[in-house]
C-alpha cells in the first residue's frame, strides 16, 4: 500500500503506474472518454482530478482507492 500525503505524489503515482503497464496517455484518455492533452494536464496537475475522475482513473490503471481513518493525534481535532 502507497500513502500519498500530496496531489504532486499522486501525478507520479499515476506516471509510474501508467508506464508500468506500457500504456500511452493517449490509451488512457480514450480510455476515460478525454484528449491526451488534458490527461497530461491530470498527471501534471492532479489536484484537478474529480473523485470520480480519480476512481475512473484508478479502475483503468488497475488500482483502488483506500481511504483509511489515521491513528488519533490528540493535537487534531476532528470536528468539522
């Protein structure tokens, strides 16, 4: 399990995932119904992914998203 603490670790998440499996962006985005340029944008930018764009992506890349509770930290405050 990889633990992302910035949306610039996500963009190389997805870099590395994508070249692993031999795909293009371009493969990716017809993929996801979008250009290849605004798929490059993603990766660059990818505190611009939607949630659903982001579990799209994760199913084509053959990923899940976990989203797990942290252990408690007494100096955080969890009420919104």
């Amino acid at each position: 399990m990889i633990k992302l603490s910035t949306s610039h670790q996500l963009g190389q998440l997805l870099t590395a995932r994508r070249k692993a499996l031999g795909l293009t962006q371009q493969e990716i985005a017809s993929r996801l119904g979008i250009s290849q340029n605004r798929y490059s944008e993603l990766e660059n930018q990818p505190a611009q992914l939607t949630v659903d764009r982001l579990l799209a992506l994760a199913g084509v890349l053959g990923m899940d998203l976990t989203v797990l509770e942290r252990p408690a930290d007494p100096h955080f405050s969890s009420e919104w």
